[in-house]
C-alpha cells in the first residue's frame, strides 16, 4: 500500500528559503535535501574561508597578493554557489510540492 503525503508548495518553498535544503527533507526527498545541504554547507565554508583571507589582506595580516586572489576566487565562488543552490532550492520544492 503506497502512502501518500500532502505537503504544502509554500510550507516547502518557506522551509528551502530558510535553509537549502529544508524543503526537499519536508517533500520526502531525504537524499536530495541532505545532498543539497551538504553542498551548501560546503559553499558557505568557501564563501567564509575567502572573506577571511580578504580579511587578513585588508588588516595588513597577509603580505602575497596571490594570497588576496585565491581569497577573492574563493569568495566569488561561494557566493555563486550558494546563489545558485539557493534558488535550485527554492525552485525545487515548491515544484515538487505541487506535484505531490
């Protein structure tokens, strides 16, 4: 007997809002939500590595520009990936959600 489940496409869109993620753990997709909040996790900690590395350069704590580049690289990066994953996110579980 398969079970099915009402969810709500605002709760879900809500919950990936707060949290990448969030919205595909509450639709069911217990793989999909951990793999997603496991990818943001990881951008967020590139996006916070580079602004620290900036950090450093801007305090006069780091003398390389490279040093200063890989920060910026880092940063941008992060920042990308934790746009995009938000928004395929988002999009994501409200889709989801109403197909349910």
């Amino acid at each position: 007997m398969e079970e099915t489940r009402i969810t709500h496409p605002g709760v879900a869109t809500v919950l990936s809002f707060v949290f990448n993620g969030l919205g595909q753990l509450y639709n069911g997709q217990i793989k999909k939500g951990l793999l997603i909040i496991f990818c943001s996790s990881l951008s967020l900690l590139v996006f916070i590595f580079g602004s620290i590395l900036i950090g450093l350069w801007l305090f006069g704590k780091v003398i390389f520009a490279s040093e200063l580049v890989v920060g910026l690289a880092m940063f941008l990066l992060g920042l990308v990936l934790i746009c995009i994953l938000g928004i395929y996110s988002i999009v994501d579980a409200y889709r989801v959600a109403i197909k349910k």
